[in-house]
C-alpha cells in the first residue's frame, strides 16, 4: 500500500475548497448550536437558498455573481424569519423538527417540475460561475510542491473560500466576546435568567438564527461556484448530519471548533477510501467492490466519531459545558 499516496489525497482533500465549504457551514450551526444552544438540524436549508440564490440569479435572470450572493444571502434572512418567528418562542425540539422538515421541504420545491424554467427541476443548473474565474488572479498551473500541489482554479477557489471561513471566524470572535455573545452564551445556559434581567430572548435567538443562516447561505454558494452546477438532491439531510459530525468532532462553542473538525473529517474520509480503494485493487481485500467503498469509509468514520464521543464528547478542542442544552 502506498502510504504516501494515501496521506498526499487526505492532505489535498483536508485543505481543498469543499472543506472550506463546510467548514463555514459548520461555523454557522456553531452560532446556533455551540453558543446559543439551538437545535437546527435543516443547515442544509441555508446552503440550498443560497446556492439557488447565485444560480437561478445568474443562469435565469442573468444577473451578476456579485447580486447572485446578495439575493442568496437575503434568501437566507428570509428562510430564518420563517423558521424562527413561530418556533422560537417554544421549546428548543420545535426548532429542530421544524427545520429539519423545511429544509426537505424546501429541497421538493426547488425540484418541482412547475418550477423547471427557473430552477431547473431535477436537472439543476449550470454554467454561472464563470464571472468568479474570469477574476482568478492565478496564471495557469501547478503550485504547491510534490504531492500538494494544486492547479490554478483550485487554488482560487481555495483562496476564497478559506478567506471567507477567516473572516467568519474572526466575526465570531469578536461577537461572542463582546456584551452581545455574552447574551447569546447566557440564553444558551438559563434563558429564564437572562429574560429575568430584561433582556429580550426572542430578538437575540431571532439574531443568532438569522447569522447562522448567512454563513451557510455563504458555503452553499461556495459550494455551487465550485462545482459549477447545482441539483436539489446536492441538499439531502444527510448533509446537515454531517455539519453536525463536523461541529461535535472538533467542539462546540469554540470559534475554531468547526473549521478543525471540517478539516479533520474529510482528512478521514479521504484517506479511508485511498485505503480500502488500494487494498481492493491489490487484491488484499476480495468482499468489498468499488461501489460499496464509499458507504464503507462512512461507516469506518462513523466508528471513529462514536469512540470520540464516548471517550472526549466534547470534540477535540471544546469544552464539556458546551454540549449541555437547556431544552425547557
């Protein structure tokens, strides 16, 4: 087995621009989660409005890229308010049910045959990142060295997307450090308490809802401007699922808790399926075909995180309080 292939694909894939993606995904659910204790299990609802936002923005209307992340992003602030303002007043599982369910909702819609001319139905879109790579700085290329080495799209892309889970990670920094987060994290711990002082829970959930919502509006985005086509079924649950994954494996409530979890899941995920695809090919392992493998390597990762939990729940840098959820 060539170890050195294994490590150079796991390396690329953790520092690759599809990491970035959810690595700012997971950044938002980490406003929602980590900080102010609200359970969202529909991320993947912000992703899908703000990628169709760029999409259907720029292929049907023909708008520039710039006005398609504006129209993503205001998508988003919609999206919140429509979750937030009849669940935020109840208990903390009506969040998570009612995201959950519209942002499968959501994903039918946008696949609707009646919605075809726009967003393309099932088949999606494509062709509307082209704006972003007429503005890559980059000469064509390699750069890196060796194995780690990247072309020059890639590169831009990665440039982006990693400055844009920069800034978001330095935002929440410095608003979870100041009087505002103080409030977020004391909802987090006893709303009643923080209500007790006059402060009103409601608006500042509806804030943190609606922040979150912009970071994953910004990664679907990303997401879309990468591949260059957007589907609705690119926006399954199972993508929340692993934000989630994402955000307890490098800990919650910690600004730099999702970006080392993004980078440390597809570190495992990639190089778990270098390995199994190496010992097949070789013969070593004879009862696993290549279809199988990529279920296998999640299942592999998914042991990984079950040890993690029972041995450290609170990721790799957080903090057990973190993961206490005051549901009442």
């Amino acid at each position: 087995m060539d170890i050195l292939q294994v490590l150079a694909d796991a390396t690329r894939s953790a520092i690759g621009p599809v990491a970035a993606v959810y690595a700012l995904a997971a950044i938002g659910l980490n406003m929602h989660f980590g900080y102010t204790g609200l359970l969202n299990f529909g991320q993947v609802g912000f992703m899908l409005v703000g990628g169709y936002g760029v999409a259907v923005s720029v292929s049907t209307f023909g708008l520039p890229l710039w006005a398609g992340i504006l129209v993503g992003i205001a998508c988003a602030v919609a999206l919140a308010l429509l979750l937030g303002v009849p669940t935020l007043r109840l208990r903390a599982d009506y969040l998570a049910i009612t995201t959950i369910a519209v942002a499968e909702v959501a994903r039918l819609v946008y696949r609707a045959e009646f919605l075809r001319d726009i967003t393309g139905g099932v088949y999606g879109l494509q062709g509307f990142a082209g704006g972003f790579y007429d503005l890559n700085p980059f000469p064509s290329g390699r750069y890196g060295f060796g194995w780690l080495a990247f072309n020059a799209r890639d590169l831009w892309m990665m440039t982006v997307a990693w400055g844009l889970v920069l800034l978001a990670s330095v935002l929440m920094w410095l608003l979870v450090h100041s009087p505002w987060g103080r409030v977020i994290k004391g909802i987090r711990e006893d709303e009643d308490a923080v209500r007790s002082l006059g402060k009103n829970v409601f608006v500042y959930k509806m804030q943190s809802l609606v922040l979150g919502g912009v970071f994953g509006a910004l990664a679907g985005a990303m997401l879309v401007v990468n591949q260059q086509t957007i589907t609705p079924d690119q926006f399954m649950p199972q993508v929340t699922f692993y934000l989630w994954a994402i955000l307890l494996l490098g800990g919650a409530g910690r600004t730099l808790g999702p970006v080392l979890g993004s980078v440390v899941m597809w570190f495992l995920l990639t190089a778990s399926d270098s390995v199994l695809r190496q010992l097949t090919s070789s013969g070593v392992i004879t009862f696993i075909t290549n279809s199988e493998i990529g279920g296998i390597r999640h299942a592999l990762v998914g042991v990984a995180l079950v040890v993690l939990i029972v041995f450290r729940p609170q990721g790799l840098i957080g903090n057990r309080k973190e993961m206490l959820v005051n549901v009442k």
